[in-house]
C-alpha cells in the first residue's frame, strides 16, 4: 500500500460513503475497463462471487456440463458445483501449463457427434501466464460453446496484444491480498457485453430494483465491492505496469541464474505473449538437482523463506474425485515437481540473492554446474 491509496481511502472515509456503492465503487470500474480495453466492468467482494455471478448471468445450473482445466485453485471451480453444475475436468499442456487444446477439440468432436456439449469452457490463465486462448476460443466458436476467462492471476497479462479476461463472453480478475494489486478482497467482471455487466450489479446487488421501496426481482446475492475498498483499488492500479515490471524482474533473476543449475527449469514465455509472472515458479527434477521440491521448501523455511507447493489438481482433491477427468499426467507433473519462490513485488536483489543460494545450498554434492 502506497500513499495514494491511503489519500483515496481516507476520501472515501471522509465522504461517509461506505456502502458498496459510490463514487469511488463507479471510478474503479472504468479505471479497470479502460486499463484491460473492456467495454465494462462490475467491482465484486471477490473473484469467486464473480465467477459465480458468471455462471448465472450465462444460465449455466443443474444438468449442465462446464469445462475447466484441472489444474487450478479451487476457487475456479467450486462455483461450477455452487449452481449445481457438473464439471470435466481436462489436463494441462506444457507449453502454458493451461487447459490443452487439443484434449478439449477431441471432447468437443465427441460431444457435438453425441449431442452433449457443454455450456460453457473455462480457461484458467494461471500463475500470470496465458492459456492458448487463441486456439481455445476458436473451438468455443465452432462448437458454439460460451467461453469464460478466469483471469483472477493474470492481470496485466497479454495475449496476441490483448489483456487475458476480455476474449471470453466474461472474464473475471482478485483482488484477492495475495494478487499483484489488492482490495484486500474483491474482484472484477467484465464484459464486451454492458447488459450483461449491468446484470451482474443488479444480481450482485440483492437483485433488487431502483428506487425507495424493496422490491426484488430475481434470487440475488450481496456481491458488490464496498466503496472505501475501490478507493483502495484505484490507488493500486495506479502502479499495476510497476508491479508487473517487479514481478517479471523477480523470474529473470531466478531464471537467470537457476536455469544453469542441472535439475532446475523454468516455464519459457511464448512468443508474443507478456506474463505477469505473478508467481516464479522453479521446475525441479529430484533425480538430477538431488532434492524435492517439498525438501526444497523445508530448507527455506529454515531459513525464513517462504515457498509454496503449486496447486493440487482439482482431480486429486476429494472434493472432485468423481469428476471426470481428460488427461491428467502433465497437470500431476507440474504439481510434483513445481515449487512457487518468493515472489512479492517489493523484493529486492538481495532478496532473490538469499533465495537463489538457498535453494542452490540443497543441491546434491557436485551436481550443481
Ligand atoms: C485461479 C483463481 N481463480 C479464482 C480465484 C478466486 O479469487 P478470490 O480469492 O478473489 O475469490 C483465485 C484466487 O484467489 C484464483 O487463483
């Protein structure tokens, strides 16, 4: 937090509006639209009430079939069962470690010659990194299938010279406190579509209809984000390009230097693409560098680093255990051998530098190059 965001915070303190609703609440929402280039934005309590709000808006409930990568936060998917729908899990590829196109054409012919195709495709574009939105959203428009973009980890990044989030017919972005800027909680909708956008405040709002009285004409939820919280936001958003800089500067470091080290990988950006990197993530195969990522992480935390396992497949959790699931070895790969480094956009040179030999100290004897 910075000292615009504390001047914009007590702004909206001292209006007294609190509600969530107000002028700092409408700001945001264009701040948002006009930084990603959408036609509109909704400010929510959070990226899962949007996603949420996303599979309302879309008519998506019960009977219906969603697909979502496996490997993702639980968060993405959840809400696929909150509206009582059934979710197909599908492996990763390598290359962007998102949903594998070519596992979802094959579903889709199948499902089209059978009559059962999904009402919607999700994309997680995760760690800051795009998915192969592109080829994603071709298949979407074949088989007339709805895409949805959850962006909640990749704000700032790009696809073939467009922000992720604002290719599907909604994306969705946190503002969670561990994304690259915060409310504390929130999190944005946006869509080309302003109707729908304009649906989302109104579910989001308790669906209740202007004016004095309370009268509501639909099943709404208390989703919106509160004034004093988007005063928050349009204070962050202020350094969103900085944060991306820290955040890509923190993987060239780590890349730079690790990758020499035998046993040790990074995910290589594709190009035309710019990630936020919002997380580093360092690739380890045990056989060769001489420890687990796991054995990795203990050692760090000795050392006062912090470093996080990567996301447990949605297939391996309990929750989805009877989800079907298409593929599943590259996702489970990722998940064995990934670990997450510090990544905070205030670390510095010597941060990383304490990192690096940390991470290079649990090396077995005479492998490290
Ligand atoms: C991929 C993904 N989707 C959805 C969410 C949900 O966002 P929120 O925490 O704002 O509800 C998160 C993170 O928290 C996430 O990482």
């Amino acid at each position: 937090m910075g000292a615009a965001e504390r001047e914009l915070l007590l702004d909206a303190f001292d209006s007294n509006w609190i509600a969530p609703l107000g002028e700092h609440v409408d700001a945001f929402e264009a701040e948002c639209s006009a930084y990603l280039g959408a036609k509109d934005a909704a400010a929510l309590s959070s990226g899962t009430a949007a996603i949420h709000l996303a599979f309302i808006l879309l008519g998506i409930g019960h009977g219906d079939r969603v697909y979502a990568p496996s490997f993702t936060f639980t968060a993405s998917v959840n809400p696929i069962l909150y509206v009582g729908a059934t979710p197909v899990l599908i492996d990763s590829e390598a290359e962007t470690w998102g949903m594998d196109p070519e596992l979802l054409a094959e579903e889709l012919e199948k499902d089209a010659r059978e009559g059962t195709l999904p009402k919607a495709v999700m994309v997680v574009h995760i760690y800051g990194q795009a998915s192969k939105l592109e080829e994603i959203a071709l298949l979407c428009a074949k088989y007339g299938v709805v895409l949805i973009e959850d962006a909640a980890e990749a704000l700032g990044t790009f696809h073939s010279g467009k922000h992720v989030g604002t290719t599907g017919r909604i994306g969705l972005f946190s503002f969670n406190g561990n994304k690259i800027i915060t409310t504390s909680g929130g999190g944005l909708l946006v869509s080309d579509d302003a109707d729908l956008v304009a649906k989302a405040r109104h579910i989001g709002s308790q669906a209740r209809i202007s004016g004095a009285g309370y009268e509501h004409d639909a099943l709404g939820y208390n989703y919106r984000l509160s004034n004093l919280l988007a005063a928050v936001g349009r204070g962050q958003m202020q350094h969103i390009e900085d944060r991306v800089a820290a955040r890509r500067a923190n993987f060239e470091d780590y890349r730079n230097r690790l990758n020499q080290v035998e046993g040790l990988s990074f995910l290589e950006e594709p190009e035309g693409d710019r990630g936020t990197r919002w997380l580093s993530v360092v690739n380890i195969d045990p056989k060769v560098f001489g420890a687990t990522p796991e054995q990795i992480r203990l050692k760090l935390e000795e050392g006062d680093i912090e470093s996080r396992p990567l996301w447990m497949p949605m297939h391996m959790q309990p929750l989805f255990r009877n989800a079907r699931m298409v593929g599943g070895e590259v996702c489970e790969a990722l998940y064995r051998k990934g670990l997450c480094l510090p990544s905070g956009s205030s670390l510095k040179t010597e941060d990383r530098e304490r990192v690096m030999e940390a991470v290079e100290a649990c090396a077995a004897p005479g492998i490290r190059s």
